[in-house]
C-alpha cells in the first residue's frame, strides 16, 4: 500500500513521529511547506500529522499551507491523522488542531480511519475528540515521550 505522510513541525517532535511512521509503513513523509497536490492525492492512505500549538492553534506551516490540503481531491480518499498536544499545559485544547485537520476532510469527502481511545490522556476539552474517541493517534511527547513507539505500532496495525 502506498502510504504518504505529510506533517508541519516547528521543534522537530511531529517529523520525527512522521519519520518513524513511514519508516514502518514503508511510506514517504512530506513537510506540508513543500507538499503537492500528488502528496496529497496519489497514494493508498494519506497520513497528517499536526501538533497543537498554544490555546489550540494550527501549527504555523500548516496554518500558512492549508489552501493545499484544501485544494486537493480527497474524495474517498482513506485519510488517517496523528497529533501531538501538552495534556498538561494546555488540557482545555488538547489537541485541537488535529480535529481542525479532520472537519476539513471529512467536509472534503474523505474516509477517515485509525480512531483511537483517549483512555490514558488527562484534559478538559480537544476538538480532536469525536463519540468518546480521538480522530486519529493521539501523542503527548512532553508528558508521555516513552509511551510513543507502542502508541505508533498499535495504531499502525490498526490501519492496516
């Protein structure tokens, strides 16, 4: 299955986690400042990573690039999303901008895949929760760094 993983990232936190994604799905991972319409378009599932910045806002790259996701054809496209938040410093906007990446796909006609439980997360509010579960793989790299791996291995057989 041909897997392309586009992301933003700042510190370097969310390209690594695309790195270590692709790497096990043998896949390519794109920074959305140099993405393409074929990043978004021409593969079998298309991954977007997004940490949260601040009171729930996009990352900057992303923020400054989002007419591309917007152009792109994603009808039924199998999309899949990772984020990255501070369940602690900012538990009222967990994650946020991994459900800003996820009403704007699925407003596009894309199939959204690999919801996971919010079970070991503590926060009050993320727009990235839907019907009690995340829209996609949820990573806490300040307060849970070495839960990581195992968080990435499960969701990854889970999209398969």
């Amino acid at each position: 299955m041909s897997v392309t993983i586009v992301y933003g990232s700042d510190g370097g936190a969310t390209r690594a986690v695309a790195a270590r994604i692709a790497k096990k799905m043998n896949g390519k991972a794109v920074d959305i400042k140099v993405a393409t319409s074929s990043d978004f378009e021409d593969c079998k599932l298309l991954i977007l990573g997004v940490p949260t910045y601040g009171e729930g806002e996009l990352q900057s790259d992303w923020d400054e690039n989002f007419n591309k996701l917007e152009s792109a054809n994603l009808g039924k496209k199998k999309v899949a999303l990772f984020g990255l938040g501070d369940q602690e410093n900012y538990p009222e906007s967990f994650l946020d901008a991994m459900g800003v990446l996820y009403d704007q796909v699925v407003e596009q006609g894309a199939e959204v895949i690999g919801f996971t439980e919010p079970g070991e997360f503590t926060y009050t509010n993320s727009l990235a929760e839907r019907d009690g579960k995340f829209v996609g793989l949820a990573l806490d790299e300040d307060t849970q760094p070495g839960k990581t791996g195992k968080r990435i291995t499960s969701w990854i057989s889970q999209l398969a």
